[in-house]
C-alpha cells in the first residue's frame, strides 16, 4: 500500500470543494492511507512557537476553521486524516507539546526550515548559502533534527535532508557520514518515522529526500518510513511516487506506517 501524508491547501481555501481535489488524485494515484499537514504557522495559534516577519506575513488561518474542515469532510465519507507540520522551534517544546495536545491530530509531522533567521529552503534566503559555510549550516540543521527526535513530539521527520534542496552538499563524505550516522541514532531511539518525499525531484536539487546513503542507516537501524509527495496543489499528490517505491525496495524496505487518530499501524508496501 501507499501513503502519502505531507500535502498542503494553502494555495487554495480551507474548503471541503479544494480538499475533494487533493482526495480525488490520491485515488487516482492508488494512495490507500492520504493526510493533509498544513503548515503550522499559517495558523493563529502558533504564534508563540514561531514568529518572523516571514512567517507573520503568512498567518492567515484559525484552527477552529481547519477542524471544522476535517470534521464536515468525515461527515460526508471523505477518508482524509487531519495533520499538522510544525516547524520544529528550539526551545519552544513546551508550546509545541501544548498544541500539539489541543488537536485530535491522526499525526504530526516535525520538519527543520529555520536556522535561526535563515530560512534555509526559501528562495528569498537563497544567496545566504553563498555567505554561510556550507558545513556549519550542515551541523545547525542536522543538530536541530537531534533534538527534534529527543524531543519525542512527532510522528514522522518532514524531508529529513531539506538543507540539500539547492544542491549546497558538503564535498566531505566523512563529515556526512557522522552527521548521518548521529541523527539516525538519535530517530532510531524515539517514535519518529521518515518519510520517502519525492518532493525533491520537483526542487533545484532534483533528489528524493533523503539521501541513499541516509536512508541506508535508517532502514539498518529499524526507523520505519512513510511516503509522501509534500503537495501544494492537488496535481502534486502522489508525485513520482513509483520512483519513491522502488527506492524504498531497493534499500531494504518491505512495509511502510500508517497513522489514525495517534495509533500507527505497519502495513506492507506493494
């Protein structure tokens, strides 16, 4: 089976209309298990977990509204879970938990995007990399999925190597390998999945996430996977998912996790 957890509305409405577009072409796509994670941030209520002149541009939803959505789209039959993607905030666990616990979330994802004020996959932020050591925002990020693991909040880690998405990737395979090797260990100790994202096909790294190399660890210390696409518009759901399939299998990957109202469920990938 197929599942595809990481896919956002907000390039349309909060809509039952919107959401059936997104639903449709996961039928389409053969996805048995589909989700929607909109962005934390988009959200009123995440004020006092992330706030920039960035994010704050952006906040445009109420929580009441998007529970409401799901809650309408399981009254008419629609098999869709309701998730969220927070940004991971250093320092801030105490008020992602608290949130987090609000909601009868199915899942919640956990993903790195800020290095203090560098947004590290935001193409306004992307000549930053040309002043920054590529290796030191490397051990930032890498450091920042440590503690987001530790912190035990999430269900699955969003495009566990995001920081690629430009195609900076430190020439030092020995330096990879223990930034590698630290994170996976860290993951492999708490309840947090990956995901397969064939999002990075569609970004200027032109790569799945995350790396072969990465994975292999994952997939050598039992971390289990899900698959996802991270679509912004319906067209993108199950994106390039074949290749995604065929990536998991070639690592060593058989089943893959499922999510319903916090249980997870092993199911075998086919």
């Amino acid at each position: 089976m197929r599942t595809d957890y990481h896919n956002h509305l907000e390039k349309g409405t909060l809509t039952i209309d919107y959401l059936q577009q997104f639903v449709e072409k996961a039928k389409n796509e053969n996805i048995s298990h589909f989700g929607i994670s909109e962005h934390a941030y988009h959200f009123e209520e995440t004020k006092d977990i992330l706030s920039n002149p960035w994010v704050n541009a952006r906040r445009c939803y109420r929580m009441d509204d998007y529970v409401r959505l799901f809650e309408k789209a399981g009254e008419i039959g629609m098999d869709v879970k309701m998730s969220i993607e927070m940004d991971y905030t250093p320092g801030k666990h105490k008020e992602m938990s608290q949130f987090i616990k609000q909601y009868e979330f199915d899942y919640v994802i956990g993903s790195v995007h800020w290095i203090g004020d560098f947004g590290i996959d935001l193409a306004e932020y992307r000549k930053e990399w040309e002043r920054r050591d590529v290796k030191e925002v490397y051990k930032a990020y890498f450091d920042q999925i440590v503690t987001l693991a530790e912190s035990n909040l999430f269900d699955i880690v969003g495009h566990l190597d995001l920081v690629k998405i430009f195609g900076y990737v430190p020439d030092d395979d020995a330096f990879l390998d223990v930034e590698y090797e630290r994170i996976t260990t860290a993951l492999a100790q708490s309840k947090t999945c990956v995901e397969i994202s064939t999002a990075g096909l569609r970004k200027p790294v032109g790569k799945i996430y995350p790396d072969p190399r990465l994975l292999k660890k994952c997939h050598d210390k039992k971390i289990p996977i899900v698959l996802s696409s991270d679509a912004h518009e319906p067209y993108q759901v199950g994106y390039e998912f074949d290749q995604a399939v065929a990536f998991a299998k070639e690592i060593g990957y058989s089943t893959v996790m499922t999510f319903e109202k916090g249980e997870r469920k092993e199911i075998p990938l086919k």
